[in-house]
C-alpha cells in the first residue's frame, strides 16, 4: 500500500525552507578535486590537552548524565571565562547552562521566549538557522537586511522602523555569519537603546567573539541597562576548534534560565558528561593554542581579501569570524548561478549569499578556515573564471 505520507507530517516543518548551504555541499562532495570555502567551521584539529582530557574522562567513567544545566565546575569556569573576556558576571547556579552547541541554546532561547505570532527581528545576511527555528518555536521571524555600503552594519533606525506592537525580541550576531562584520561598542550601545525605549529582548549570538581581529571585542551584555534584558549565546565549536563536539552554552536572568531548563529537561537531559569535563580544559588551558588559531585565521583573512579585490570581487574587510562576503555583482549573475557555474567550471564551492536572506543576493560567502596553499590554489581559480566570464 503506498500511503500518502504528507497528512501525517508537520505542516510547519514541511514549510521550512531547505538551507541553501547543504544543497552546493551535497554538490560539492559528489565531485572530485573540489575547493571547498563553504564550509563553516574550523580547519584545525581540537587542542590536543582538550581532547587528552575527554580520554581521560572516560578512562575515569564520567559516563553518567549531569545536572540538566551542566556540571556546575563547567558552569563556574563558563562564569570565569564570561567575566574575564566579556566583563560580565553571571552566576554559575542559577545563570547558565551548557547545551548542545549554541545551536541548541538558540532553539531554547527562542522556545522560551516566544508566543504565538511574536516577532523577532532578524539582521540579514544572517546564520541560516534562525529564522527557522522562530518559526518552529511559533514565531514570525522579520528580516532588516543591512548592505556593503556600511560594512553591513544594522543601524539603529533601521531596527525602530521594524519594531510593531508585536515585536518580542532583536537578534544580533557578531561578529556576523556570513559577512564577519563587527559591531563596536559605540554602534552596541546606539542599538541597545532602541532595545530599551521599546522594552524589547536581545537574543545576542558571540559564538565567533574569540575571532576578531582589528578592534577586540565587546559584548552586548556588557552594554549599561542589557544585562537584564540579554540572553547571551556562545560556544565552544569556533574559537576553540571544536565543532564535532557540540558544546555551547546560555546565559541570561535567572527567570529565563529557569524556564530553558525546564524545556532542556525535557527535550535533552544534558550535554555529553565526558565532554564537558573536556571542556574545562579548553576554558582553563587553551589561551595560547585559541591566539594561534586567531593569528593564523587573521593572516588568511588578509590574503583573502586583496586577492578577491585583485580578481575584481570587490569585498570589505570584516572584523571577525573566518568569512568573506565580496559582491559579484558586476558579472551579471545572481548568486546561486556563480556559485553553481564555479562549481562546475573551476571546482571551487562557495556559498551562494542569498542562502542567507535576500540581502545577501549579489554576494558569496567564502569560509578562509583552509590553508593558505588551498586559498591560494582557489584564487587562481576563481579568477580565471572571472576572466571567463568577460
Ligand atoms: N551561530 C552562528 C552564527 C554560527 O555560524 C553557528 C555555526 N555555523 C552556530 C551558531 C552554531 O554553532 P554550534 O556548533 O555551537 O551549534
């Protein structure tokens, strides 16, 4: 008998829409010889104390479930580690939790925040999971795209001629996926107070805070009248090189915690007790190996950026993270046809920039977190398809 499948599925989860990065993925990793910059995630290993601590933690049996917001060591050294990089206290009791990759601290954060039909502004280009899962959490997810002109930076009027009677909360991510761009304390505390006239939420996402590389870094947290009104999301998957590991962690008051965690107990329990052990380590011991990993990100971001501007993609220099956003405009393509034609022609895959909003058409997302050699062998490539196209 074939059924018909559809009337027993999730009419909200069939309307979500499929990410426009794992479709060139899926493309990229059928062909030989391929380039890949689309990948968002560090090519280093884990650090080598880190993963000796995980061992470790086995041979010692931590095998058992935790306390559903983490071992409170872990939640005491996320403390330490918030108050000395970010310069805000928040308690280990009663403030954070440690979850399955700041993946899941958002899908907590916005379940527990939303009611039906809630907005949440979204800064566009944006992290392609977000407006999905305010979807999935029964809210409507509302786009303020930003362009190069500024650096792609939200403005503060921008996000008050967003704002309706049904607008719950902001989102901010910086530095930003796709475009690396950063927000300095200054352009911080201008959008916070519009936050605050309106008496709205930030949901802020700093998983890339540990890759800046000109100015530092400040957190919204620590901008004067956020602390109550913030729900800090980071992790360990970027900085620290340990994406396969999924570990991240949320901060916020105390009432927002609570209620995370009690979706938490039932949805997940607790992150992978072995791992979080492991992760003390990275918080306490992995200064050195984290500032090596940034140096050398920061001198690929620098090749990077004058060999597209040299090929003619005309890119600004972002701040953080390990991503360029340059136009190609000037070629006449859209986005998803560079990105294909690329592809096919010179095996390098990028991501097409309207993966993540329409803001992002006009553009590409190249991930620098591959060696330089590799870099370099792209660049030759992508401008002789650039040539090609003349
Ligand atoms: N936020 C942003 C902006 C990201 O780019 C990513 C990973 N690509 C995540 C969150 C999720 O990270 P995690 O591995 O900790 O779930």
């Amino acid at each position: 008998m074939s059924m018909d499948y559809e009337q027993y599925l999730s009419k909200t989860a069939i309307d979500l829409k499929p990410s426009g990065i794992r479709r060139f993925f899926d493309l990229a990793a059928s062909m030989e010889g391929v380039i890949s910059l689309g990948v968002g995630e560090p090519d280093f290993i884990t650090p080598w104390n880190i993963r000796d601590e995980a061992i470790n933690a086995l041979q010692d049996g931590y095998t058992s479930y935790t306390a559903n917001a983490g071992l409170i060591e872990l939640r005491q050294e996320i403390s330490n580690y918030v108050q000395r990089r970010f310069d805000v206290h928040y308690d280990p009791e009663n403030q954070i939790i440690v979850t399955v990759g700041a993946s899941q601290s958002l899908d907590l954060a916005f379940r527990a925040i939303v009611n039906p039909g809630d907005e949440v502004l979204i800064v566009e280009p944006a992290f392609v999971s977000y407006a999905s899962l305010v979807l999935l959490a029964g809210g409507v997810p509302v786009p303020i795209s930003t362009y190069s002109d500024n650096g792609f930076k939200v403005t503060p009027e921008q996000i008050e001629a967003a704002i309706t009677d049904k607008t719950k909360a902001v989102l901010i991510c910086t530095p930003n996926n796709p475009t690396g761009t950063c927000l300095n304390k200054e352009e911080l505390t201008q959008i916070a107070n519009v936050i605050q006239k309106h008496d709205l939420i930030c949901l802020t996402d700093e998983i890339y805070a540990e890759l800046t590389y000109d100015d530092g870094f400040t957190s919204m947290a620590s901008i004067p009248g956020m602390y109550e009104r913030t729900i800090l999301i980071n992790g360990f998957s970027k900085g620290f090189a340990m994406t396969g590991w999924r570990l991240g962690f949320v901060a916020a008051p105390k009432e927002m915690v609570d209620l995370m965690v009690k979706i938490y107990q039932y949805t997940t329990m607790c992150a992978p007790h072995m791992l979080q052990r492991a992760a003390i380590e990275a918080l306490q011991n992995s200064t050195d190996q984290v500032e090596h990993m940034r140096e050398s990100y920061w001198r690929r971001r620098n090749y990077i950026v004058q060999a597209l501007n040299n090929i003619g993609l005309s890119c600004h220099i972002p701040g953080g993270a390990f991503y360029v956003f340059p136009s190609i405009k000037q070629t006449g393509l859209s986005s998803e046809e560079f990105a294909s034609e690329l592809l096919q022609q010179e095996k390098v895959a990028v991501v097409p920039g309207n993966a993540f909003g329409e803001s992002g058409e006009g553009y590409i997302r190249c991930s620098y977190a591959t060696s330089i050699e590799q870099l370099q062998e792209a660049m030759k490539r992508m401008g002789r398809f650039i040539d090609s196209l003349k």
